[in-house]
C-alpha cells in the first residue's frame, strides 16, 4: 500500500493480514466516475510516486489473465507470438505496487486483456503503446480515459466471445493477424 503527504510518497508495506491504523485517512472521490468522467487530478500524486521509482529494463509486457473470467481462448499460443516479438508476459497481481510501477514505467507497449491489470497503465509514459483486448460486447472506456490523460497511444482490438453469453466475462477470441498489424503501426497509426 503506497502512503502519500503533501506529495511526498510514503511506503508502508502490507500483507492482507496486516491490520493498521491510521490518525488521519483521506479519501478522495469524484475524480472519476468508472467509464464516464475522469479527472486529470486522479493521477497527481501517483505521478510523484512514479517519479521517485528507478524504472526496469522491460519495454514490452503482456498481461495475463490466466484462469481468470474474460480470458483469451488459446492464450498460449497468443503468448508464444509475443514473446517471439520481444514481450515479457506477467501477471501484475504476482507483483507488489513498487514493482509494478518499477515494470509499467519504461514500458513501450503493453498488450493486454481489458480488467484490472491494465489499469497500471496510469504508470507509463507519454507515447506508451497501449493495445488492449477486450470482447467485442464489453462497454467499457474507462482504459481509454486513462490513456487520454496520459498521453499513450492507444488502441482496442476487439474479439468475438466463443460462446452465446449475455456476459463479456467468458473468453473471447483474438485474431493474431490482427494484433501483428497493429503491432507494426507507427505511433501516428500507419504502417510502417
């Protein structure tokens, strides 16, 4: 869990079974409304927090979602092709937020399934590529606000689900030569 005062991060590591207590706790709301509103505000202090953090030699991740609701059918396969291109796959949830802001930070393109993982996007770069997977039914923007304040290059590819379901939580499937095409586009969005 990350601690911050006037602007000035503090780490105070937690285990879940950790109990602590607090003088003073603040919690901000009304930066965001999940997929409708997002204030340029919501990330100040995680900026300070990512600055004060040296940033890993990564430049290509891919987040999993293994064995997780809403996966990708054959990921397996999807992540043999990544890592052929130079991609280091993880799972964000193995990792502590130090790590994972220490990972996203020099990160040049990050791919992966629309969840929770990718909201670590807050702590790339300006001009990241961000390639997020998502089925075709799932109507969510809130990645793409996220993306917009932080000045990522942005794309969904958008699958097709592998069974009926009135739910976007089932696996989906991602055409390959779809994500290769976008993985070729330059950062103006034409191929290069």
């Amino acid at each position: 869990m990350a601690l911050s005062t006037g602007f000035v991060p503090l780490y105070h590591p937690m285990s879940p079974q950790d109990v602590s207590f607090f003088k003073e706790l603040v919690l901000v709301d009304g930066l965001s409304n999940h997929g409708v509103y997002m204030s340029p505000l919501a990330f100040s202090r995680t900026d300070a927090m990512v600055a004060s953090v040296p940033g890993a030699q990564v430049r290509k991740l891919y987040l999993t979602r293994k064995n997780r609701a809403r996966s990708i059918r054959d990921e397996d396969s999807l992540m043999d092709f990544l890592q052929e291109q130079g991609f280091v796959c993880l799972d964000p949830s193995d990792l502590t937020l130090l790590e994972q802001i220490k990972i996203f930070k020099n990160a040049e393109c990050v791919v992966g399934v629309m969840g929770a993982a990718m909201t670590n996007i807050m702590f790339c770069r300006k001009g990241t590529r961000v390639i997020n997977l998502a089925p075709g039914t799932m109507p969510d923007t809130f990645f793409y606000f996220i993306a917009g304040l932080r000045g990522l290059d942005y794309y969904e590819i958008r699958g097709k689900l592998c069974e009926e379901s009135e739910s976007w939580d089932v696996p989906f499937e991602i055409e390959r030569d779809h994500l290769a095409h976008v993985l070729s586009l330059s950062p103006q969005g034409q191929a290069s």
